[in-house]
C-alpha cells in the first residue's frame, strides 16, 4: 500500500494550526485568569460595600450590642441579583449576635485572627453552595465586633464567563479565518498549476513549445523552467532524428534507384560479357548502399543522446588502437601505404565506450589510407600528456583545404574530386562518439604542414591494474 500523498493544503494548515490552537490554549489561561481577578475584585468590592452599611446597623442598645435593621436597610443588603447574601455578627466573647449562626467562622474562631478594620476574603462552601466571604473584625462605641458577610457566587460565575467569552470568541474566529485564509490562499496559488496542467493534458504530443510562466508563482517557476529546459531538448533530439531519417531516406534513394536501373539493364542483356560488365556495376552499387547503412546504424548508435552510460568501462586505450591498425594492414599493404603505430609505455586507461571509440579510430584510419595517394604514410598514434591520453591519425596524404576544416564534419559533406567511394558520414560520426565521451575532435596540419593529423584527447583514469580492462578487450 502506497501512502497517500499529503496535500500543501493540508500540511500548511496542519503547520499553522498547531501553534495557533497552543497558543490560543495558552492565551485563554491567561483570559480566564485576568477575568477571574476582576469579577472577584468587583465583587469584593460590593461585599465590603454591603458590609460597610450592615456595620452602620450595629448599635448599643442597654449596654448591648445589637443590630437594628429597618426593612428598607434589608431589602438594600439583600439586592444581589440572584445570589443569597448571608450576614452575622458576633461580639469579642464570641457570643453571637446577629444573622446567620451557621455561617462559616475564620479558622481559627476567634476575633483577633480579623485585624482590625481590615477585611479579609476568602471562599468557602455554604449550605451546598459555594459562597465568597468577608470577615472583618472592627470597633462599635468602644467594642470588639467580627462581622461577616457572604454571597453566593453564581453571579460572579457568570460574570468570569461572560469576560471569557467576550475574550475567547473573537479569538476562535480569528483562528478560524486564519485557517480558512490558508486555504483558500493555498488553492488560488495552484490555481495556475492546474492551469498548466490541463494546458498540458490537452496539448498534441507533436507541439513542444514551451509552457507559459507569467501566470506561475516565483517558487513553482524552477519547475516550470525544468519541464521546459525537458521540453526544449526533447525537442532538440526529435529534430535531429526527423533530420536523420529524412537525411539517411534521401541518401538512400540514390544507390537503391541506381540498383534498380542497372538490374533492369542486366535483364534486357543478351551478352554474357556485357551481363557480367552489368553485375560488376550493381555489385559495386550494392556495396556502397551496404556501406552507407552500416555508417548510418553507427552514427544513429553514436549519438550523444543515444550513447548509454552502461556501456561506459575502464579500457585501455593503447591495447585496442593497436588491434585496431593491425585489421587495416592488409588495406594499407595493398596501396603501398606505410602504416605504423606508436603506443605508449605506461598504462593508457581511458574510461569510455571501446565499441564506439573502435568505430572513431576505423573512420579515421580509413580516411587516411583512403586520401592518401600510393606510398604515403600513416601513423596511428597514443601519446601521454600531463591527465590526458590523446589519440592521433596522421597521414601525409592530400590533406583537408583550411576553409572546409568546419564542414568536412557536418554529415553527408565530401569534397568533390577525391574519386574515392564514401558517403560523407565518417567524420561526423567521429564527432559524435568524442562528444559522448565530453571531448572533441582536432583537425591539425601533418608533419612538415603537409597531409593530415587528426587528434582526439581522452582524460586518463589513474590506476595500474583494473580488471574492467581484460574484460573489456575479450569482448
Ligand atoms: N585524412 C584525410 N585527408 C584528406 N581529406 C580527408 C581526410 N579525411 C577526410 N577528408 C575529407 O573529408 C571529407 C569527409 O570525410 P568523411 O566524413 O569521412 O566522409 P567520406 O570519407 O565518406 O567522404 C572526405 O570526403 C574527404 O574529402
Ligand atoms: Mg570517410
């Protein structure tokens, strides 16, 4: 089971949400505990208010403490919305005077814990209820007295609530927006992708222009560049191949026809000697038609892009130069040609692919046995310099005129008046091996400025023995 790809939707908002719930989790402590400490300070402060005029009521009536509360002065201690308010007094020998017994005492009970004068609030849980209390310990005409006064906190609950959520909504909304702004933001952003997409989605394989990226975001035009850099080379190849079949069609026609015409001819002949003369020409035809196809399966091989790394291994270059000019013996004997070879002493390993670097030195050889007139010489060459090992053809042949030094490797270009067979493919076919081996191709002047000497340097790869080498040479 493949997992399913996460969305930048859902990894955006996954990213922004986590801190923005912490810290709404965080701020809302914080709300609850600004809002606790103002209600419990406003109510406080109506306690003390209430407790202030219930003091007012405290008198000494013969000697004796005692409140006196008018109805009125009731109904006013009593206004407290919903909540119950409970009161008592007592006096400094603990003798109680007034009010609800039962109310909780301040531990310990004794009047001289109260301070005098100075209120003390604390909150305790009375007849099932929980209940904020005021105790203070004060003078009346010359008399200790302790009052209390207590009222039930549902008030100031809802109070705490009521700030919480006036503090906490706003901040959920905002929440809420931010999420949702990442959202949508997140979607008008791809937008254009899926513009790119669809515009893709719907294109003809055959159109390679480039896809448009005015309309992309700065961060997804890299990928666009990419696809098009993709687009442009794939382009670039499709060409070069059309251009090739195209090439290779056209360059085919001509021997074919001219096979066609000469076998026509041969049939209408009743001369053996004339049929032989006829055979000799379509055999010579077809030997060059079979000549130009095999330079065209090895140039479709020798393609940069067609060249496969996998081929590519540790060879030793001197070894198979050498095996090479062994096989163009025989040619260069029977046209008098001297044919020599200089290797090298050291090791010559070069990484590469030997098939297609066997296929560059053949065209070169057989371009300087084949332009250079009866008893020239040809040397085929490795010579070490510095990191590289640089292969060399020289031949003291006709030589190649200054001003075609550029075109004699464009492909199917000959110059004319050689009178010798070929097809124009030889040297852009040694172009395109030393290209896929990120090198090039040197055309120099021979020795004493006469002839040819071709040069084609390769980095050497340092090592003494590698068993690639036996490997690749037995193949
Ligand atoms: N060593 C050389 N000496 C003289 N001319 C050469 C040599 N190599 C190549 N040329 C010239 O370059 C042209 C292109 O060579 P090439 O691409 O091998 O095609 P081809 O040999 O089939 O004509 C040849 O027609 C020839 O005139
Ligand atoms: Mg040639």
């Amino acid at each position: 089971m493949t997992p399913s790809p996460s969305t930048l939707r859902r990894q955006l908002i996954l990213w922004l949400t986590a801190p923005l719930v912490s810290l709404w989790l965080i701020s809302s402590a914080i709300d609850y505990n600004v809002a606790f400490k103002a209600a419990n300070h406003a109510y406080d402060q109506t306690l003390l208010s209430k407790l202030f005029g219930l003091s007012k009521q405290v008198v000494v009536e013969n000697g004796h403490l005692t409140v006196k509360l008018p109805p009125e002065a009731l109904a006013i201690l009593r206004s407290a919305d919903q909540d119950k308010i409970y009161f008592q007094v007592w006096n400094r020998s603990e003798q109680f005077i007034f009010g609800y017994i039962d109310l909780p005492m301040p531990i310990p009970m004794t009047i001289n814990t109260i301070t005098q004068n100075i209120p003390s609030y604390r909150d305790e849980t009375y007849r099932g209820e929980s209940i904020r209390i005021i105790s203070v310990g004060t003078q009346i005409k010359g008399r200790d007295v302790l009052i209390q006064l207590a009222r039930t906190t549902k008030r100031r609950e809802e109070t705490i609530a009521e700030m919480l959520m006036n503090m906490v909504i706003p901040q959920i909304i905002l929440v809420l927006m931010a999420i949702f702004s990442v959202w949508y933001a997140v979607g008008r952003s791809l937008t254009p992708l899926m513009q790119i997409r669809d515009e893709i989605l719907h294109r003809s394989h055959l159109d390679l222009s480039p896809v448009s990226q005015i309309q992309v975001p700065l961060e997804i035009q890299p990928l666009i560049q990419g696809f098009n850099e993709l687009i442009a080379r794939l382009g670039k190849l499709l060409n070069a191949q059309q251009r090739f079949v195209a090439d290779a069609a056209h360059q085919l026609r001509t021997p074919l026809a001219g096979l066609k015409a000469q076998a026509e001819l041969a049939l209408r002949l009743e001369n053996p000697a004339e049929i032989r003369h006829s055979l000799q020409q379509i055999h010579t035809a077809a030997k060059q038609a079979n000549h130009l196809i095999q330079q065209l399966l090895v140039l479709a091989r020798a393609e940069p892009e067609a060249q496969q790394d996998s081929l590519m291994r540790a060879f030793d270059l001197a070894e198979l130069a050498k095996k090479i000019t062994m096989t163009w013996v025989p040619r260069a004997l029977h046209k008098k040609i001297d044919l020599g070879f200089e290797g090298v002493d050291a090791s010559a390993t070069v990484h590469g692919n030997a098939t297609l670097i066997g296929e560059l030195l053949n065209n070169l050889i057989d371009n300087a046995l084949r332009y250079t007139p009866e008893n020239g010489v040809v040397t085929v060459r490795i010579v070490s310099l510095l990191d590289d090992l640089i292969l060399e053809v020289e031949d003291n042949g006709t030589g190649i005129p200054f001003e075609m030094h550029d075109l004699v490797f464009d492909r199917f270009f000959r110059i004319l008046g050689s009178n010798q067979e070929g097809c124009g493919l030889g040297l852009a076919i040694v172009r395109e091996i030393a290209h896929g081996h990120d090198t090039d191709v040197q055309l120099l002047l021979g020795r004493n400025n006469q002839g040819t000497l071709m040069r084609v340097p390769f980095k050497r790869i340092k090592s003494e023995f590698n068993p690639l080498n036996t490997q690749t040479l037995k193949q």
